[in-house]
C-alpha cells in the first residue's frame, strides 16, 4: 500500500508564493510521473503540472512561468514552487504519483486560498 502525504498549503496574498509537498510512503516503486492536479469548486479537476523520471516538466498553460515543479527520487517527494499566485489558483491541489505499469495513487489533497 501506498501512502500520499502533502504539505504546504494555506492562505496567502496574491502575487505572494508557496512551496507545497507530497511524500510518499509504503510499497516504494519506481515512479516514473509524478505530478499535481487541482480543484476549484464548481470546476472540473485540472492537470497542474507533472516531471516525468526523465526529468521533463510539463504546466498548465495559466501556470507556466510562474509554477516549477521538481522531484526528489531519494525521498519519493515531489514539490510545487508556486510565485505570483492570483486568485485564479484558488484550489484543492492534489498529488499523485504513477508507476512504470501506469497506475496511479493520489494524496487526500491540501487547499490553497489565495486573497486579492
């Protein structure tokens, strides 16, 4: 079993910043994707960013240039720099992480509100 734990979250200014966090912990495989999702309330869920083992990044269009996200293999965690934030990022921010059989598991999720 596979256990998802973020950190990072909370309530700030727009134009200010946050790190979030996801661990995982349990039966480690080798993930080859990790990446982040988000919900907004009556908004469909939305791919935020992913890093493949490779190293290659990929961003939501309204995210780039202001979110980075990196991977840490040696402690199975993958993080979220997010600068500039507007209120548009006001979200759920889910994690995941996916294996080399693509199957994936999700942390429980850490809520990002963001003030104008």
């Amino acid at each position: 079993q596979v256990h998802l734990v973020e950190s990072g979250g909370g309530l700030v200014q727009a134009g200010g910043s946050l790190r979030l966090s996801c661990a995982a912990s349990g039966n480690i495989w080798s993930w080859t994707v990790m990446g982040w999702h988000r919900q907004a309330p009556g908004k469909q869920r939305e791919l935020v960013a992913f890093v493949t083992s490779a190293r290659s990044s990929n961003y939501l269009d309204s995210v780039k240039g202001r979110f980075t996200i990196s991977r840490d293999d040696v402690k199975n965690t993958v993080f979220l720099h997010m600068n500039s934030l507007e209120s548009g990022d006001t979200a759920v921010f889910l994690c995941y992480f996916q294996t080399t059989s693509e199957c994936k598991y999700w942390g429980q999720g850490t809520q990002v509100t963001v003030s104008s």
